[in-house]
C-alpha cells in the first residue's frame, strides 16, 4: 500500500507502491482487467465548454491524471508515475449520444462498452464520457480508471472536492522538464550502456524491495509476530473453500445492471439485526444468490465471498490503493434475513481481524517481485475459485454537481477479478447506488438474477 506523502500522491511522480502495481499486472488479461467505473446520473446536459473545462481543471489540480505508467525493464519490481509529455484532454475526455430509445439499458451497454475497453498504456489510465439523450432531455456522466491510479475511496474523495467546491488538492505550478521516461528507447552508440544500466537498475530494485520484506518480517522483536500476521493474512485469502458449480464457468463478457434502494430503510435493517449497513447489504445480495440457487436445484451453505476492505486512516484520501481483502463463506442456505445478516457480520469481523496493514504492505511488495508473465498467468487461477465479490465504497453527497449540472444518482461498478460477479454499492444521500457485474457465462440469466436481488432487498429492507 502507499506511503503517506505530503502532496497526497496527487501532484507528484514517484514509484507504484506494491499494491498498485498488482493492480497494474492484472491489465494483461481480460478476464482479471481491474477498470472501476462510475456513473453519475444527471439532471439536465451540461453546456460542453464547461464539461471540457471542468474535466481540464481537475487534471491539473490533481497531475496525477496527467502521468502515464513506466513498466521496468525486466516488468518485475514496481513501476513509476511519470508525466505524459505528449498528454491531449481530448484523448480522455468524450462525448456521445444514446441511440434511441435512450433509456436505461441503452445506457449501461455504453457504459459496458466503455468498461470492456483497454486503456492505452502510453497514456493515464482514464477516460469520462459525457453521454447525452438519456431518457430524451437527461443526461450522464461515465468515469473509468484503471485500478491501479486508487482505489474508490480515493477516487471519491477527489471526486467529493471538485464536484461540492470543497478544499482543492494542491495546484501544480508551472511544469518543469520531465524526467527522462525509463521506458522510452534509446539509441546511439550508449544504447548498450543504457540497457545494461537498466537491467541493473531493475536488478537493484528487486533486491531492495525483497530486502524490505526479509527486514519486516525477520526485524528483531518482532520475527514470531511478523510471521505470523503475514502467514494469517495469506491463510486467510488462500483458505480452501468450494466453489460452486452453478457458478463455475469465466469468460471476460460483461452485463451491467443498475438497483436502487433507501440507505435509511438499509441502515434500519442493520439496525435492527444489530449488524452494521455493510453486513444487511452483503446479506442481501446473498440471499439473492440463495435464490439463484434455488431455482435451479442446486443447494448451497455457501460459496467463497471476496470483501474488499479499506486499510485506509481518515486522513489518508490521497492516490494509489491502500485496499486489502478478505475472504469468508458467505452464507446462501435457506435461512431468515436476520440469520443471514448475523452471519455476514461475524463472518466479516473475524475474516477483517487478521487483516494487519503492515503485513499486507510486506505481501504486495512482495507479490509485486513476481515477473509480469508468469503472474498474468497464475493471478486468474488464483482469483477464480472466488464467486462474489461485494464492494461497498463512500458515495456523493446530494448536493454534488458535475459542470454545474445536479448529479442526481451515482452508481460504481467494480471488477470481477475472474469471479462470477463483482456487486458494487455508492451512497447518494438516501440512495443507495448498486451496480452489478456479472458473468454471462456463470450467471447465464442475468435478468432472473436481478428480479432476484431485488425480492431479496426487498426482504432485507422489510426487516428494517
């Protein structure tokens, strides 16, 4: 995970921590292509200018959406933030039209294409589409980035600043020359003294991450502990659980789909099952997975839940991932909401316990040494075996507008990571922003899953 820098990780080029470069390595394959995508519901088309405008300012108010990624030599150890010397807003900024008859499912097939696109890796990992004739005089907003940029948490906080006039992030001052990009080609009579160069540096920088792990997990004092926190959290992600066969089958398509419903009426539910917002909305989405099941005469206690949680302190909202995750049985048996909801919650609790953020900086740095071949090929065999995967992230305030334009919902969709669906939620004042991702191939009837979710929330939300 990151550092903590005084800029925030916003302004300043500098070195992927490991995370960030896990997040970087999985872009090889479609099926564990880590883009997040946004998409903010708005009241009315903003005027162009001022959405060209707007998208210009945050770029220089937060430059790191203004550095590209320089691979090392070898593409093992971490790469580097740095500046696109060549960067055109026009390769990132974009405007469409719905085709007719512009309504919902016309416009999560722009935002799944949108989705599915690879970012070009000579330029920032990002692109926003204003999308007009949504719902014939409404309009919409689509941010994707490549993981690897930060996690949701940051996004929003950045997000949060630029859309409610909140306090900026530093302004970069003039630009400076730009550093030599280690990547680019060299040529002339050096050309063998800078490869060579480079291999060492590259060299250089395995040893010294690989040093820093020994270091953490072997300093005196603290050799048991850093073992076995270490050795907990990867027990805990490497668990046997079974997968199940209804869900088995992977393939890199994508199908969208979009669910509303109160927060207030989700915290009530929580509430009253004496668990947090976080375990009635997991809880929900498994009893849809029960469902799921159900019908198709499979019986499951359950199937493996990968939760994302955030390693993050209250005052750290600045770029790159400071993200872990857990895995837990989720249960999908036959059992009440409120049953359901208690198991979630315990389940998460324990899982989230062993979860130490020194040791997962250690394990990045760590899994980052790994050459980016043999990883593209073993990340999907590792992150298949999970079935779900459930993020929750901190979502806009109802006064939010984009180019002055009111955002009326705002829904995130996350990556699968090879799992059969990836089920994200963002909070818009007292909506609550679920987007789907699902698998066709493992969830071949995508529109009998939702009517699904959406009995299932309903029994959730009634429990409230």
């Amino acid at each position: 995970m990151n550092e903590t820098r005084p800029d925030g990780g916003w302004t300043s080029p500098g070195p992927m921590s490991g995370t960030d470069t896990l997040f970087w390595r999985l872009n090889g394959n479609p099926l564990t292509r880590p883009h997040v995508t946004w998409l903010w519901l708005l009241e009315s088309p903003p005027e162009w200018e001022d959405f060209v405008r707007a998208c210009d300012g945050a770029t220089r108010r937060l430059p790191r959406l203004r550095h590209r990624v320089a691979e090392t030599p070898l593409r093992t150890g971490t790469p580097s933030w740095t500046p696109d010397t060549g960067f055109r807003l026009s390769r990132h900024v974009h405007r469409m039209r719905l085709p007719a008859p512009g309504g919902l499912r016309e416009l999560l097939d722009l935002v799944e294409w949108r989705a599915s696109a690879a970012f070009d890796p000579l330029h920032p990992p990002w692109e926003i589409t204003l999308v007009e004739g949504y719902e014939r005089d409404r309009a919409a907003a689509v941010l994707t980035w490549h993981h690897s940029v930060g996690d949701a948490v940051t996004i929003v906080a950045a997000v949060r600043r630029l859309m409610t006039g909140g306090a900026p992030a530093e302004t970069a001052g003039p630009a400076a020359a730009p550093p030599r990009d280690p990547s680019a080609p060299h040529s002339g009579p050096g050309r063998r003294a800078a490869v060579s160069r480079l291999v060492g540096d590259a060299a250089e920088e395995a040893r010294t991450a690989l040093r820093a792990g020994v270091r953490a997990l072997t300093a005196p004092g603290a050799t048991g502990a850093g073992a076995r926190i270490a050795g907990g959290a990867v027990a805990q992600l490497l668990q046997p659980m079974s997968s199940s066969p209804l869900l088995a089958r992977r393939s890199p398509a994508l199908h969208y789909g979009l669910l509303t419903v109160s927060l207030p009426g989700l915290k009530a539910a929580g509430k009253a099952a004496g668990v947090s917002v976080t375990s009635a909305y997991v809880s929900a989405i498994l009893g849809a997975f029960h469902r799921y099941h159900d019908h198709h005469g499979f019986v499951r206690d359950t199937v493996p839940v990968l939760v994302p949680v955030s390693l993050r302190e209250p005052h750290e909202t600045g770029a790159g991932n400071l993200v872990a995750a857990v895995v837990i049985p989720g249960p999908v048996g036959d059992l009440p909401a409120r049953a359901r909801m208690v198991r979630v919650h315990d389940a998460v609790a324990e899982a989230r316990s062993l979860v130490a953020r020194g040791a997962c900086t250690v394990l990045a740095g760590l899994g980052a040494l790994v050459p980016r071949p043999l990883y593209e090929r073993l990340a999907p065999l590792l992150l298949r075996r999970i079935d779900v995967v459930v993020t929750s992230v901190p979502g806009l305030p109802a006064t939010a507008r984009a180019a002055g334009s009111p955002v009326v919902n705002a829904v995130p969709w996350a990556p699968r990571g090879g799992a059969a669906a990836n089920i994200s939620m963002a909070s818009h004042g007292d909506l609550c922003g679920i987007g789907t991702n699902l698998d066709p191939a493992a969830i071949t009837d995508p529109g009998l899953f939702h009517r699904f979710l959406e009995d299932s929330f309903e029994e959730t939300l009634g429990h409230g």
